[in-house]
C-alpha cells in the first residue's frame, strides 16, 4: 500500500468507532478502517462545484433549444423510438 503515513491522536469516541468500522468490514487495522470511512463518507465533502460558466452554458443550450422547438410533448412510444437499437 502506497500513501501518506500520518501520525494521529483521535479521542477515545473516534477510535471506537474506527474500531466497529474495522470489525464490521473485516478490515485488518484502524488505518484500513479511517479509509474505509473515507471512501464512504468522502464524496459529502468533495462534491464538485459546478462553475458560473458551465451553468450560463447549459442555461444557453436550453435557451436555444426552447427557442427553436418550444415545449413539444413527445409520446412514448416516440421516446421508445429514439432508444430502440436499429
């Protein structure tokens, strides 16, 4: 395993709780545990951020989109069509 070694001092709550992480997943140390949480928690804290510009983008796209075929209803059989293999 390749990585970063961090020396950690966590209060007695934290380390019960990478201890039941551990044992739940059958992990072999509380450092497996801290990035098993990690991998399951990580994305909360990570989400990307979608810039002003991409957002005026899309709002263009669906401006022009809006502009040239209004808000045509489609069947669904029309909605099969487009997915349907040839």
């Amino acid at each position: 395993m390749s990585g970063v070694t961090l020396n950690l001092h966590v209060d007695a709550y934290t380390n019960r709780v990478l201890g039941v992480i551990k044992e739940a997943f059958g992990l072999r140390s509380k450092s497996e545990a801290l990035q098993k949480f990690v991998q399951l928690r990580g994305d909360e804290f990570l989400r990307e951020q979608v810039s002003d510009q991409v957002l005026q983008e899309l709002k263009a796209i669906d401006e022009a989109h809006t502009k040239k075929y209004g808000f045509r209803k489609m069947t669904k059989r029309q909605l099969d069509e487009l997915f349907t293999p040839k």
